[in-house]
C-alpha cells in the first residue's frame, strides 16, 4: 500500500510538470528484492508546491525541504517498531537541494532548493542510499556509483568521508549498522575517516544514538554491528561500560566460550529476530555489572554482586541514553532477574509461579536461552520452564485472592506494613495448593497471624 501511494504521488507530480522519484534506502532496498520499511521521493517542487498539490500534508521539516504526505486511511503516528520507531504510513516528499555548512554536526545552516537531482544526491551519506528510481518505468539514476557498490557489498560515502561525517556524526554509527545488517564491508577511506573522527560521536543526541544502536541490536547482526564498533573505535565513547567486557575473563567451566565480551556477543547472536528493544537491550546488559566485580579466588573466578551492581549500572546507561519510563523499568527486570533461572528447578511452587508471573516473562525466558546457547548450552531449566507454563493454567498462575484487606480488619488487624506480609503468606499458601477455600485462607489466618488479646479470648470462648 505504501509503495503505490509513493508511485502515486510520483505520477501526480509529474501530472503536474514537477520531477519526482523515489530516492534513499527504499530503492536500496528494491534492488536487493526486500520490501521497504519506508519510501522517500525527491522532486523539484518546492515544499509550497508539494501542500498545495497534496493539501493533507504534514510539514515536519519544511525548512529543510520535507513534507509528509499520509497514506489514505492510515495515521503516520500509528504502530509501533521492535527498535522503538514509528510504522511509516506516510510518504517522505523531500525537494532536490543542496546544504551548506553544518556547525552543528547535524542541520545544516543553510538548505538552498535546486532543480538538479544530482545536486541533490551529492549530498546524502552513502552511495547505496544515493539512488534515485523511476517507479513508472522502473529507470533507476545513478550519479554515485551506488549500483556497483550494491552488488560489490561495500559501504562508501558519497563524496569525501569526512566531510560527510563532519556534516552529521550519526553517519558514523550509520554506516556500521548497514555494514552489519547487509553484511557489506566498509570502504577502507570512509573506515579511516571513522576512526579519525571517531571522539567527536559525543556530540550525537543520545536519543538519536539510543535509537541507532537498538536498530543494530534489533535487525539480527547485532554481533557483526558490536564487533564493528569496536574494531572502529565507536564502542568505547559510545558504550564504554560494553567496551570494559574485553579481556574480562569468565570460569571456564561454567563459560568455555571466553571473556564477557564473547559470551556477551554470541548471547545476541542467540537473540529471536525480529527482536523487542528491551530485550535486545536487557541481553546487552545482562552481564555488565561483571567487569567491576571480576575477583579471582580460591576456587575459581567470581563476580560476587555482579546482578546487583549490573542493575545500577543499567539504570545509568538507560537514564544517560533518555529510555522512556516502562523500557527501562523491563531493562533493569531483565538483568535483575536473569540469575534466577539457575533455580528454578529448586523453586517452591509458590515461588516459582511469582517468577513465571514476571511481566512480560517470554522476554526472561528468551534472555535466558541465548544466555545458555552462548556458555554451557544446557537447556534443561529452560525446557523445564516451558513444560511448566504450559502445565499451570493461567487461573492457578495468578488465582483471585482468598482474603483481602478488608477481611484482616474484619479479623481485627488494624491497617499498617504487616498487612502486606500477612496477604503474601496466604497467596504463598495458595499458590501452594494449601488453601482450597476462603474458610481455609482465614483460619489459616487466624492461626499463623493471631490478633493480640482476640487469640486468647477465642480459645477461652
């Protein structure tokens, strides 16, 4: 649908005596024969020219050029993405241009419209994003050498690396997300430029850089993408809490596969694709309270603390990259937490079915299978696992309270933390299987929980 709503626009464009093509990753994208998330089109028509021919439009960046254009009977602001970005049900209509001067490393400071479409790709990051596509006739224009690249597998800028580096800093992080995702390799001239340039990634957003690294953790290369961080040099200013696994050595009877940083990377390796963000992210962070409490003992190595302190350090990294509220909050869980699984066979019923309860547990147990696959390879507790979720029904799992608040005021409690104790040892007991009825939760908390003075005067009744 999208794609013949941004063919249409094409037509109607030319309808009107304007140029229009398709432009950027969407021509990319078509050329390997895989469907585009998204559809760009360039033309010679002023962003005024674009409202008036399309009036239902949104200027999202008119100044430099940009309108959105909706798909008939779908709202752009709808759906959601794994990496956390909008579904595109709008179509992207950019007017040719050229940029001069970015002092901020990301706008430029000044967009002058042109009528030449090569003005226009001479400025875009890389060669297999410069292509423009003829949806009518199916020409593609290539003024980059984008073709070649494509079917060479390299990832090249457009024009000098640094100068297009210099213009957003993003491109950096960019160029080793496609790289990873496609499989390329990077063009020796525009991997020098990165590696010289590489401080200046701190001037990034790090909303904008948040939002790049999920891509890279969601699109199912994410070992290829961390190791290309690495080896670039954008881990340590990006990630340095992740650049810190290197050499962190693990006991080896327990991870044959080596250092932190391995088990960390084969562990994405394992990771479902698509992958939910936090997810992605809670199977980067699992571990990385490990490096600040490497010790060497007597027996073996060992990480005394390490869930807990991962769980600060996650907290920073998630506050540091602007999160939002809830995926932090499943972040933090998924390193909390992931420790557990070694035992879950040991569990009390009770206790285990609060373990099953977790919020959005098919994400712990996720991380937990790709934490096996990338050490031992035991999947024992998690099979265990998958055989008790599908044994316990959902009315066991989480059964309605027998007793509430107001039936311990009834009993004679008066109001206060112990509330809280008393409510959790009779769901425990249910749980458990110990407490069949409503009488039964009650007696048991008449017997467990007595009521200073009211105990004594019932046995003396």
């Amino acid at each position: 649908m999208i794609k013949d709503s941004a063919t249409s626009i094409v037509e109607t464009l030319r309808q009107r005596g304007f140029q229009g093509y398709l432009v950027g990753g969407c021509v990319r994208d078509l050329l390997l024969g895989r469907e585009p998330g998204d559809y760009d089109v360039a033309t010679n028509a002023t962003p005024a020219q674009v409202v008036g021919i399309f009036p239902e439009t949104y200027a999202v960046g008119a100044q430099f050029g940009v309108v959105l254009v909706p798909v008939p009977g779908r709202d752009p602001a709808n759906g959601d993405r794994a990496d956390g970005s909008s579904k595109s049900y709008a179509v992207e209509v950019a007017t040719f241009r050229s940029d001069i001067g970015y002092s901020d490393g990301r706008h430029p400071d000044e967009v002058r419209f042109s009528g030449d479409p090569r003005e226009d790709v001479a400025r875009r990051d890389f060669t297999i994003n410069g292509m423009l596509l003829d949806p009518l006739s199916g020409e593609v224009f290539d003024f980059v050498g984008g073709r070649k690249d494509l079917e060479a597998g390299i990832i090249r800028t457009i024009g000098d690396p640094e100068r297009r580096f210099g213009e957003d800093k993003l491109r950096m992080l960019r160029a080793v997300r496609f790289a990873a995702r496609f499989e390329y390799t990077i063009d020796p001239a525009t991997f020098a430029a990165i590696e010289k340039l590489v401080q200046q990634i701190q001037v990034v957003s790090r909303e904008r850089m948040r939002d790049e690294l999920t891509r890279m953790l969601t699109e199912g290369h994410a070992r290829r993408a961390f190791l290309l961080l690495d080896e670039s040099g954008l881990l340590k200013p990006v990630l340095p809490e992740i650049s810190a696994m290197k050499g962190v050595e693990q006991p080896p009877e327990f991870h044959p596969e080596g250092d932190v940083f391995v088990h960390t990377l084969l562990l994405l390796e394992n990771l479902p694709n698509p992958c939910p963000r936090t997810l992605a992210w809670g199977a980067l962070l699992h571990d990385v309270g490990k490096p600040p409490t490497f010790r060497v003992a007597p027996d073996r190595i060992r990480f005394d603390g390490h869930v807990e302190v991962g769980v600060k350090m996650a907290e920073a990294i998630c506050r540091r990259l602007r999160f939002s509220n809830d995926d932090s909050a499943q972040i933090l869980a998924l390193v909390d937490h992931h420790m557990r699984f070694g035992h879950a066979t040991r569990m009390k019923e009770s206790t285990l079915k609060r373990f099953l309860r977790l919020p959005a547990f098919g994400e712990h147990l996720a991380l937990h299978r790709a934490d096996c696959l990338a050490s031992h390879g035991d999947l024992g507790t998690y099979e265990f696992i998958q055989q008790k979720r599908a044994e316990i029904p959902q009315e066991k799992m989480r059964p309605s309270p027998l007793v509430t608040g107001d039936d311990l005021i009834a009993e004679g409690h008066i109001p206060g933390p112990r509330f809280r104790e008393i409510l959790s040892a009779v769901e425990d007991a249910q749980l458990e299987g110990r407490l069949p009825s409503r009488e039964a939760a009650l007696e048991f908390v008449r017997r467990e929980f007595p009521v200073p003075g009211i105990a004594g005067d019932r046995v003396n009744g």
